[in-house]
C-alpha cells in the first residue's frame, strides 16, 4: 500500500487541516427541507465536502447551491456514481462506506461500511447493481441498488492465496464490470448478469502494479496505467477474444525519471475526435496520441504536471489541472489547434473540473479557498461562485447517462 | 409546399385513420394524479399518440406508461426538446403550437399557437430559449423557455419580399441556432445572445431545396439534405469563416431516379466512430461515408428504402428502419464487421426509434399496431410491450443533455 498511496494520495490529504474557522456554508439553512417540491433532476449534482465528509447538492441551471447533507463519514478521496432517474448519488468513501443519497429529499436513504478501504464504484447500465472496488480487503461486492442489500462478494485472490487491491473499476455492457488488480498485474471483467453468482474472467500479465484505469467513451477500449513499469495495458472490449495490447512504451517516469508529485488520473484523460490527450507523468506536457494507432503525435508544453486533462464534451477543448506547486493554475487548450487559449487562476488547490452535460459551463473546485467556481468556458468568464468547505470531487447526475463510471 | 408534402408526409398521415376502437391506454388512471411523489427525470420520456394529439409518458427504467397528457392539437407531424433539468418537454405540432408539459405534474403549463404550419423546435444550451422553426410564415420564433413569451419574430425573407419555409434547426453554443431556408438555398445563423434582437448570418447559394439537416453530436458539422438536386450542403461550424461545402454529388435520387416513397429522415444519421451511416434515397442501402473525407466508403444492402438510421449510443450498432411496403421490418447492423446481424419485425409502421442514455435498449414505435415495443439491443429480446395509440415519435430526457437537436 505504503508507495502507492504515498504518491498518489498525498496532495489528496494535505489540505484536510485547513479548514477556515469561518467558512459557514450559505445554504445550511436548506438541509432539512420541510416538503420538497416536484423538481427535475437533469440539472443537478453534488459536491463532495472532503474535510466535512459532507456533500454540497447543487443547480447547474441557478447556479447555486441547493442543499447539504452531512454524515457520509471520510471523504478525504471519494467517488460518486447515479442512479438512471438521477435522483440517488451513490458515494463511495476511503473508510470503506457505500451511501445511497436522494437528492431531492436531501437525506440518507441506505448506508453501508462494506470494505476497511475503498476506491469507488460503478453501476450497471440497466441501473439495478452497484458495485465496489476496494483495496481492504481486496476485491468488489455487488449490491442491490434499491436496498445496497450485498448480492455477492468476488475476492480479489491471487495464486499466492493473499487478495489484491482493486482499481479502474467500470462498467460495461449487460451488467458487466472491469476492473484491474494492482498487486496481480490482472485486468478482470466480472458478469454479473446473474447478481448473486457473478462470473469472473481473468486476464494475466498485464504488467506490474496497475493503479487507475479508463474506459473509452463508447464503452470500447480499457486502459489501465501501470506503476511499476513504463507503458500501459489496453483491451479492446469488443474484440471476440480479450486480450492485452501494451502501447505507448515510454510512458511513465520514463527514461530520465522525475520525481512525481501526483499520479495523475486516468479517468481524466480526454478522448477528442481522433485524438486522445494524456497528462504525462512528472513533466510539464500533455500528450497527444492518435486512437487508431495509439501512437504519441504530439506533445504541447503546459504549467505544470498535469492531474487531469478532460475534454469539454464537444471535444472542441481540453481542460487542465495541475499538482503541487501548480495547482492554482488551469488551462484551456483549443483542440483544433492543439495550443493553449487561456490560463485562468480560480483559486488554491485546484483539485476537480466538471463539465456541464452541454459543456458551456465548467465548475472548478478550489479546495484551500472553499470556493466552487463557475466558468462559461466560450468566454472564461466567471459566472458564479459558490461557497463549499474544501471542496474536491464534482460531480453532475448527467453521469447517469453514460458509460465507463 | 406540394412537392415536398406529398413525398415526405404522405407516411406520417397515411395512418391517421387507422385508429383501433378498443385500444384504450392502459394508464389513463394516471391522468390526474393527486399529489405526485418526488420522482428523478433521468430516465423518463414521451411518446407521441399522432392521432389523439396526446403525449404518453414513459419510465425506462420500469419500461411502463406513467401517464398521459392530452390536448395538443395537431401532432401528424411533431417534435420534442426538453428543459435542461428534463423536467419540461416542449412540444412542436404541425398546427405551428408550442406546447410546454410538465412531466411531473402531468399537465401542460403554457401553449401559444405561434404559427400556421411548424415543423420543430430547439433549445438553447443554457436553456433559457426555446425557438420554432416555421413554415408558415416562414422564419423562427425566439421564446422564453420559462414562460413561452414572445422575445423575437425572425421573418425568413428572400430578395423577392417573399418569406421562405425553415427547416433543419439545430442549437448551437451561446445561444445560437442553425437553420436552413427551403425556397431561398440557404443556411443561417440566428445569433440570440440578445434575444429580443437576433443577429443573423446568411451563407446562400447552398443548393437547391434544403429539406432537413442534422448537426453532428460535437456540433461542429451541419449538413442539409437537397431536395431539388443531388448532393448535400456541408458547413464547419467551428471554421473561422464559415462556408459551405458540397460533398456526397450522388446523393440523391442519382443517375437512376426512383421513386421515392418517404424522403428519408437526416437527423436519424448515425455517426459512430469515424464512419456516418446515411439512408440512400430511394435505394435498398445504407451508404457509409468516411467523416474525415465525407467519401462513400461502402454500401449495405437492407431490406427497404431506410427512414431512419441510428447508431446505439455506444455506435456499435446501427439500427435502420424503412418506408412503405416495408415498415415492417427493422434491421440491425453491427457496425465494426458492417454486416446485418438482425431483422426484427416489432408490428405494423415502423415509424421511430429511440435509444435508452447508454444503450442498452431500444423503444420503437408501430403506429399501426397501436404498440411501443422495448428490445434489449444486444440480445434482440422483446423486454415490454406498451399499449399506445398509434405512436410515432419516442423522446427521452437525455436529449437535454445533448448538443443538435
């Protein structure tokens, strides 16, 4: 565990003591809601309060916040996927908690411990199974998502009878799931069709220590990132047989190792048009590869090391973050051009960006400023600003609708 | 308007009289409902009944009727956009009305009859104006998404005082829309940042006749479809200067004209990876065209002249469905061998389709047989069967979330 989570998570936990004394919430008044009115879920989100181990709810249409709900435990890193009506957030924490949030009643419904330690989640795409990776003890659990009554639990057990923490967890087609095995050097897809019996196949040899992972926007290609060695393993999902394909040798520390502040996050990189956008590890580049041959094309010089690098989602923009010493900067490259447009400055600790589902809005959580920025990202003008106790991790009930979450 | 009515809305009212005398809806109970629950909009939808002038509503997550709204005129030929919480549908029927129903409410909240003869509508991305395309007058409509006032009438008017019938919207960002001129052969842009004062852009000589036109998923690429020549009109929208292109000069009716029994819808286009899957006019084939030449790059041949072609959200599968005698029938092509993997027969008329979010099932809509038919997509199963009086278009929520419609 010890070096992975040393690199990976450390600027994740660095803030957790710099809580302003101050810094009230503006809508704490909205946490108990009396009866709620009718209203449409299409527009809505949350907010993880990491200090807190709370969730902001939010409007992207108002811009505002709307509510709160506290007691979702350690959030220090913390993954939300939801359900297909868009009214539950199922919030997956460090200490090992699956919570089940309604959003427009603003309150708990279900609540699980169901790991010592946890990465996140996935749902299926006919929305009646979630699923947990977890590190502690290592393997997922499938669960009801009307009830998170546990269906089945699939260890994560090596040759040596010693279990493997999980990652690059996502969903695929027909309630299936894939998932890497950092300590087995294993991709895994587990079909859970039927829920109680999943069905697991295992793909060895991948390479060592896979740590984050991605699927392709169609649901096609997965690729996991691998720490212990340079390059990274990719499966194509449709292919008649599965199998591993390692591209893009050189990435990774590389041949002149750097130090590494942060390994970036897959789950970020941007798939626009032909071109893929990655944050290469250690140095101030964003990488452009083509998707039919996944060879480096490209590389275009940026502020820092790049955390995530996400796509607007009409691919038209890439969108950049970076690590320690660098993150309050963001910036904005034009794809068509490949070159950058603007660096903006929103706050301290830029931790996450999303995107709204039509892209003309992004919101930035600025973690040491307590601040969520919203940026209309035609003008990078400031829309609106929101007040939320260290914020990190964003995320829209537009999540619904796709897949590879 | 006779030429292009009889041949591309002879189907749509061919069926209009066909109406089964015991077919009652089976959750007419549901009309009224007291006090509705809270309930998520993710996964809710319309269907429309074209001959009552009446809306189902639908839950694809339960693949059930959870109600109905009537009273909406004229809905032979009829079109859907949501509000950006999905709350909202906004109905455009051919009698030129704009209607918004509440789906959760179950009842209409505005209705303006805005013109003679309509055709569709848009939003814009930030949902704040809803916009009709018209015949009659020719031109659009700019209204408050909120309360359906009034903020601008765009007359289409041509050289020779004469105003021309508008096809082809589409939204674009920052509240602009693309539109296309029938009688004039040319493209415009409605700037509607201001929108009590419109700007708008004119590119003419585009070719002759543009009858409908359809906008790619990323919104960079609009194409209108010549209804009084060969060929298409292709424009980049993300182009400094925009202009307009000629691409695919055999599209059409070609060397051989046929008889063409329904022009084939464009905005049904699928585009899925790097190829567009485009109903040939008047042939029993798919053309498939390369998106970064626009070159034909292949022909499949199905089982009928094809009305809609739609790609799985996934773009692995293309689904096609075909005009008079052979409504019958849909076919499925997996599209990375290119082949027919499927023939379905769902009922009599086949006349829409609708994709869940991600894909894992279809709604086809058969007038004749008063039937809605839900099918997995990857196992072709039959997973509900809906009673509906004559449906014809299926619109789910997650249009919201999307750019081109």
């Amino acid at each position: 565990m010890s070096t992975l989570h040393r690199r990976a998570l450390l600027s994740l936990t660095a803030g957790a003591g710099l809580l302003a004394a101050g810094c009230a919430n503006t809508t704490s008044t909205a946490t108990t809601p009396a009866a709620p009115a009718l209203q449409g879920t299409g527009d809505l989100g949350v907010v993880i309060e990491r200090a807190l181990g709370a969730l902001t709810l939010v409007n992207t249409s108002t811009r505002q916040a709307i509510g709160r709900v506290e007691g979702l435990g350690d959030l220090s890193h913390a993954s939300v996927v939801f359900s297909r009506d868009g009214r539950y957030a199922f919030v997956f924490g460090r200490d090992g908690a699956a919570t089940r949030v309604d959003i427009l009643a603003q309150k708990i419904t279900h609540r699980v411990m169901q790991a010592g330690n946890s990465i996140g989640g996935a749902i299926s795409d006919d929305g009646r199974l979630v699923v947990a990776q977890n590190y502690t003890p290592g393997g997922i659990k499938v669960f009801d998502a009307a009830t998170l009554e546990l269906l089945a639990d699939v260890p994560a057990t090596m040759p040596n009878g010693q279990r493997s923490r999980v990652v690059g967890l996502a969903d695929l087609p027909q309630r299936r799931f894939v998932y890497s095995l950092f300590d087995a050097g294993a991709i895994c897809i587990a079909d859970c069709s039927d829920p109680r019996q999943p069905k697991v196949t295992t793909l060895p040899n991948i390479g060592k220590q896979p740590y984050d992972a991605l699927l392709s926007p169609n649901g096609r290609t997965y690729i996991a990132g691998l720490f212990g060695e340079d390059g990274l393993a990719m499966v194509d999902m449709w292919a008649p047989k599965l199998q591993v394909r390692r591209i893009l040798g050189g990435y990774g520390r590389g041949e002149q190792p750097l130090p590494v502040y942060k390994m970036p996050h897959l789950r970020g990189w941007a798939i626009a048009g032909q071109h893929a956008y990655l944050p290469a590890v250690g140095r101030h580049e964003v990488l452009v590869v083509d998707t039919t041959t996944w060879e480096e094309v490209g590389r275009i010089p940026v502020a820092g090391q790049p955390v995530f690098v996400m796509a607007r989602p009409d691919g038209r923009q890439v969108w950049v973050n970076f690590s320690v010493p660098d993150y309050h900067r963001v910036q904005v490259i034009d794809t068509p051009s490949q070159t950058i447009i603007d660096t903006l400055e929103p706050g301290k600790a830029v931790l996450h960006m999303e995107f709204t589902p039509r892209g003309e809005s992004v919101w930035i959580s600025c973690r040491d400023s307590h601040q969520v920025q919203v940026y209309d990202t035609h003008t990078r003008q400031l829309q609106a600003s929101l007040k939320v106790d260290a914020p990190s991790g964003i995320f829209f009930t537009a999540r619904a609708q796709r897949m590879g979450f």
